[in-house]
C-alpha cells in the first residue's frame, strides 16, 4: 500500500482509487495479452501459421505502394 501512496503523493495519481484501478487495468491488459499469444502458439501448433518471408514481403510492397502514392 505504500507504493501506492507514494504514487499519488508524487501526484502521478490523484487517489489511491484512481491508482488502484489503473494497475487492475494493466492487470486485465496482461492476461488479455497473455490469452492472445496462447491464441497464437495454439494456430501455429495447429499449422495455421503464415510464413514470415511472405509476411515481409507483403509489408514490403504495401510500403512501396504507400510511398509511390504519397508522391
């Protein structure tokens, strides 16, 4: 509970409240996060992964495009 204080004695926080939700925020963010990659491991595992060569090499020409467009 200190750090909290601290926090919102710094004045990055006004209340221990308002600091107390921002860290369930990131909490929640995290286990979003950490779902969404399992998400990820379980497709490749799967095969349905796409090859990164193709992946940058589409990057590649939407960058091209972006560019010649913006001349």
């Amino acid at each position: 509970m200190q750090f909290v204080e601290g926090l919102v004695t710094s004045g990055e926080f006004e209340s221990t409240s308002e600091a107390i939700t921002e860290g369930v925020r990131l909490l929640m963010s995290r286990q979003r996060l950490r779902a969404d990659i399992q998400k990820g491991i379980n497709e490749l595992d799967a095969g349905l992964g796409i090859d990164g060569d193709e992946v940058f090499s589409e990057l590649r020409a939407r960058a091209k495009a972006a560019v010649e467009d913006a001349s």
